[in-house]
C-alpha cells in the first residue's frame, strides 16, 4: 500500500528533537507567566469574518494565505493565522474586559498560513503569544517587549536584534497617510500593488521588489509625523529599553504584516537564520477591540515563532544534556518471563507514587533490555529475577557512574522520593 505524507510545509515534532522543541516552548510560556500573564486557550478555528476585519484585507495574510472552508452548516470557517483577533473577540463576548484591567494573557498552541513553504517558513507552525489589554502606557509597551527579551535570554540566545517603531496614534497617521498617498500617486505602480496601497499604502514599504523599494527610497515615514503625546510615548518606550540594557534599533521602514498595528510596533530578528529571520514581532493595536464590536480599548502583545526560535537555538548551538533531562528515574529489566507480572505491577505502584519509571517490554534477553535502559536515559536501573522477588531486595544500578547498591523493594519509593 502507498504511504501517506503529511500535508505539504507542515513542521512537526518528534524525539528526540520535540525534547528541544518543548523546553524552548515551556521557556516562552514561563518568561509571560513569571509577568502575571494568564492561560487563554482558545479555538483554532473561527469565523472567516473575524480575520477579514481583524486583520486586514490589504494583507498578504489575509488575501491569500487563510485555510478558508465552509463547514457542514454552510459557515465560513477559517483556521487561525494568527492569535490577537481570537482573543478580541473572546474578550468581547466574554466581557473580559470588565475585569480588572490589564488584562494579560498567553497562548500557545498551532497557527496556520498557506505560505510557500520554505526553511522556517511553514502551513502550520507554533507561537507563544500575549497580550496586554486596556491600558495605553509606555510601561506596559516595555514590560511586553522585556517579557520576549528575556525568555530569548534565558535560552541562551545571543545573536538577535531588536527592531523597533511607532505607527503614532490616529492623528499622526491621518496626517502622514495624506503625505505618503500623495507620493505613491506620483509612482507607475501595476495594477495589485495599486490596489494593495490603496487599502493601507504603509504595505508598500513592505514591498520585496527592487523596483518598489527604488521607488519607496523617498517616501515620507511615519516617524516625522508623530504627535506630541505619541512622540512623548514612543521617547518613554525607549528610555525604558536602555535603563533595562535592552538593545535596539530604530527602523522607521518597518511594516508589520497584519493591519491592526498602530504605536509601538517591534520585531525580533534572529541573526543566524536565512531568508526566515523574524522569530517574533508585536505591537499596539489600539483600534482592533472597537473594529470587531467591543469597547474602545487599546492593547499590546506580540507572537513568538517556536519554530524559528528553535532553529536559532540550534544554529547559536546552545543546547546541552541538561536540557534533554531524561524524564525516567528508574527503569526495571524483569530477568525472565516469569517475573513480568510483578516488574509490571511494581512500575504501576511506582508510578502510582509520583516516580518516572519505565520497563523492559517484549521477550528481548537481557542484553537487549539493558540496551533500553540505556536508551531511556533513566537514573537507575535494576534487573529483577527469582532471588530479588524471594529476597525483597534489588541491585539498584547508577546509570552513569555503574555503581549498585542493594535496596529493599518495599523501601524503593521512599528511596526515590528522598532524591
Ligand atoms: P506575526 O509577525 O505575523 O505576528 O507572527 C509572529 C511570529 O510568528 C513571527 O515573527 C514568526 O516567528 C512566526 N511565524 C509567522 N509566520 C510563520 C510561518 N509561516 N512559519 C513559521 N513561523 C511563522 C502575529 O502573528 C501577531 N498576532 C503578533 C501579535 C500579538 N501582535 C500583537 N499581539
């Protein structure tokens, strides 16, 4: 019969390296719960309207990349490509927001773009993301920014930059936009990119192509034209930045892919990846809660890409043997078929008690089954035959250093429990 592959430009995880893949995850999630972040878990499919509206339809995300189907009751459904518009609309149904605000929030979980699949560019792939909702204050756009930097630290990450800008308040970008449609009616522009600027004409410096960028060289940046109190912000932001020793750099050119940005936009830019550098990025979005039917609040927060956070783990080659920790603490070998039963029954009460153990399964002689438990990466190991039932006592074997020492059995969990 013929294989079946997995759908194209997936990534997946399995072990060892879904090892790696975890601890980089859990590390993410700890940075944003250490802050006061709390779990938000929420569905990975919503209405296709959601993302039309949340995220806007001058953008790539949007126009051609959504997992768009009609379920069996005729609705539009779309599989999530992104997280903050999901978690507008819970907070709006949900009157989250009559909570005390902030309210902060994480998530995890699978994310999905019909992308050209790429290294570090994939159909489905993994964010830890959060958002800090109803409060527009420098020091939340700071803490939000330091929750990211400092879970990128606390891997080991070395070779990363921090790209920052302000998208100003609603004035300054009324102000400027008036500039910068001006400019882009003077360019010769095909028809799509016409149309794409026509939606949101920031989208154009965001343009790959040679002849865009030309074109782009001159065009007036949002930065000049920040009002006073956004200006006031954006100087706060990074005034904080410095005092916590977070380096960046101001990159006025900056277009974040999705359209709800608006203030303190960032990105993450790992230095020893390719093409696929952004490991995460973020911002203020203080229109999207009143866009989608909720309350005028405003909000910040920011996506991780574990995936691409992984992979500059691994290029920077950071990991050791302590982050693939074996889980097993003991792992028991019964000498012959006879002594199955009781090896089983005792791995469960171990089990039972909270202990990480593991056994040998299958009719494999001996040689084999210590083979596994060497595979296993468990502490101890102990062969369990006639005699050690007989005796209540096993040779209880350190895994690293082959020394064994008799323990009775019956003693075995509090043994364990003291290390
Ligand atoms: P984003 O910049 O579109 O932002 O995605 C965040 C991160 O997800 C990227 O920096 C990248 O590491 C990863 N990522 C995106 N697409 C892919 C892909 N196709 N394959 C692998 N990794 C990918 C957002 O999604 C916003 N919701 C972030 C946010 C939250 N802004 C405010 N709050």
């Amino acid at each position: 019969m013929s294989k079946i592959q997995a759908p194209k430009g997936v990534s997946e995880y399995f072990p060892p390296r879904s090892q790696y893949f975890e601890f980089v995850r859990e590390t993410l999630i700890s940075s944003a719960q250490i802050s006061g972040y709390q779990l938000m878990e929420l569905p990975v499919f919503e209405d296709t309207e959601l993302f039309k509206r949340g995220v806007g339809e001058s953008t790539d995300v949007v126009s051609k990349e959504m997992y768009t189907f009609e379920d069996r009751g005729g609705r539009s459904i779309t599989l999530r490509p992104e997280g903050t518009a999901g978690v507008m609309r819970s907070v709006i149904e949900n009157n989250l927001d009559k909570l005390t605000l902030p309210l902060k929030v994480w998530y995890s979980g699978a994310f999905f773009r019909a992308e050209r699949p790429q290294a570090g560019r994939y159909r489905q792939f993994y964010q830890v993301g959060i958002e800090a909702i109803g409060l527009d204050d420098p020091e939340i756009d700071f803490e939000v920014i330091a929750v990211a930097d400092r879970a990128f630290k606390k891997l080991g990450l070395k070779s990363y930059r921090l790209d920052i800008t302000s998208l100003g308040d609603a004035q300054s970008r009324a102000t400027h936009r008036k500039d910068l449609v001006a400019y882009i009616a003077k360019l010769d522009l095909d028809e799509a990119t016409a149309e794409r600027a026509a939606l949101n004409p920031l989208r154009l410096f965001d343009d790959k192509r040679e002849e865009v960028r030309a074109a782009m060289k001159d065009a007036p940046l949002l930065l000049d034209y920040l009002s006073p109190e956004s200006a006031a912000n954006f100087a706060k932001v990074q005034e904080l930045l410095k005092s916590a020793k977070i380096d960046f750099t101001i990159n006025p050119r900056m277009v974040r892919g999705l359209d709800y940005y608006t203030g303190t936009t960032f990105e993450f830019v790992s230095e020893k990846l390719g093409a696929q550098s952004g490991i995460g990025g973020g911002g203020r979005y203080d229109g999207l809660m009143e866009e989608l039917g909720g309350n005028n609040l405003s909000g910040i927060g920011f996506g991780l890409g574990v995936d691409r956070i992984l992979m500059a783990c691994e290029a920077e080659g950071i990991f050791d043997s302590s982050v693939v920790r074996s889980e097993i603490d003991i792992f028991l070998i019964a000498l012959g078929s006879d002594e199955k039963a009781y090896v089983s029954n005792l791995v469960n009460e171990l089990r039972n008690s909270g202990i990480s153990c593991d056994m040998a399964y299958g009719d494999r002689a001996l040689k084999g089954s210590m083979k596994s438990a060497d595979k296993s990466g468990a502490r101890f190991s102990a062969v369990i035959g006639a005699d050690e039932i007989k005796s209540g006592s096993l040779a209880l074997k350190d895994m690293k250093s082959g020394e064994a020492k008799e323990v009775r059995i019956a003693s075995l969990i509090t043994e364990f429990k003291a290390n």
